[in-house]
C-alpha cells in the first residue's frame, strides 16, 4: 500500500516528512501538509503527478489547435494572417508534442499497456495518429501559403490536424492516462514521473512546459487571441 500521497514524489515524499529537527512527520496531519508546504515554498519544487504532467502537455497542444482554428477562419475568410505564426505553431506541434510528449508515450507508456495485454487496440490507433500527424506537420511546416492553392492546402491541413487530435488528446486523458494506475505499481508510477522529469530536464534545458507555454502565449498574441475574454459569447 503506497504510505504517501500520489500526487507527492518518491523524492519530495522523503525530503519533506524528516524536517531539520528530526521529527517525523506523518502524512495526514496538520505539521506534515505545514511542512510539506514550507518545504516547497522555500526549494521552489513543483509536485507534479506523472498523469497531470501528460495532461497539462495537452494544454499545450490544445492552445496550437486553437491557434490553428484562427488561422483556418481567416483563410476561408481571405483575411490576412502572418505566415510567421503557421511556422511557430508546427514548431511548437514538432519540438515538444511530437518529438517529446509522443516520444514519452511511445517509449514509456506504450509499451507498458502492450506488455500488459491492456488497451492494445486503443495503443495502436494512437501511434498511427502520431505518425499521421508527422506527416501533416510536415507539410504545414513547408507550404509558404502564396498562392489561393497553397493556402487552401494548408487550411485542409490544419483541419485534418484539429480534427484528429482533439479526440486524440481526449481520449488519452481519459481512458489510457487513467489506466495507467491499473498496470503499474505506485512505486513505478512516481519513477516514471522522476524519469519524465529527467528527461525534460535533458531535452530543453530546463523545464520544457515553462519554456513552451511562453511560446505558445507568443504565438496567440500574434493572432489576437491571447485574451480569453474573447471567447466568451454574447448571450
């Protein structure tokens, strides 16, 4: 039975229930959560669970669909839009959803549900939505969007890429993400996470949805999106 709260790492379990006193401090009471909290505060730590760290990657993704979805109105609309933006919306799509976030799952998560003989059929549809969405990213990624021709491509393009992965992202939320408790133990849950963590680390540098969320603001602010009070409707 796992002693310590899930959302709570291995590492952040250890280094907070001992403060410099030497007492030991229990999860469930009132000095621990002080602690734990003091701890945080002071170290700068995140606790971040290995499933809400997926999830959130997909607010990532979710943010360039919209960004998508702009683009495709004002090119079925013929209004104008900077093609610099298409460019920094399937950067975003290659170099942390599809290079990192599905290299995470194909190599860690994948695996794991096959060996288990869990969700296989689901697995397979998966992996060949991301290789499917490899091949639309690269396409964006090359049409200079000059002609009436090239930008309706790209338009089917971005639209092909909206319409897959919103189920795609969803579906992973909530059946294959949440499953991943019924076939690892709690111990290897939070390993993945410290892996996952490293491996961001390596990656970006740094902390890779930090650096992508600034960049993903960037890229709403160039299509007058960023403020979300404009999705609110008039009713």
């Amino acid at each position: 039975m796992n002693e310590y709260p899930e959302s709570v790492s291995r590492r952040s379990f250890l280094r907070s229930a001992v403060p410099a006193g030497g007492l030991v401090l229990l999860p469930g009471t009132v000095a621990f959560a002080s602690e734990q909290k003091k701890k945080q505060a002071a170290d700068g730590d995140e606790d971040v669970s290995t499933n809400e760290d997926l999830m959130r990657e997909h607010g990532i993704l979710k943010r360039v669909l919209l960004a998508y979805d702009e683009i495709i109105r004002r090119i079925h609309a013929k209004e104008d839009f900077p093609r610099e933006a298409v460019t920094a919306g399937a950067t975003i799509i290659r170099r942390f959803v599809e290079d990192y976030h599905e290299k995470l799952e194909e190599d860690h998560l994948f695996p794991r549900f096959r060996k288990a003989d869990k969700l296989t059929d689901l697995v397979a549809v998966l992996l060949a939505q991301h290789q499917a969405g490899r091949r639309l990213t690269d396409g964006i990624r090359a049409n200079p969007a000059k002609s009436d021709d090239e930008r309706a491509r790209l338009a089917a393009d971005l639209a092909a890429f909206n319409r897959m992965y919103a189920p795609h992202e969803a579906r992973e939320d909530t059946v294959l993400f949440p499953a991943l408790h019924k076939i690892v133990s709690p111990h290897e849950y939070d390993a993945m996470g410290e892996e996952f963590e490293k491996i961001e680390q390596t990656t970006f540098g740094g902390d890779g949805f930090d650096i992508y969320l600034d960049k993903v603001e960037e890229l709403e602010k160039q299509l007058d999106i960023y403020d979300l009070a404009k999705f609110t409707p008039k009713v």
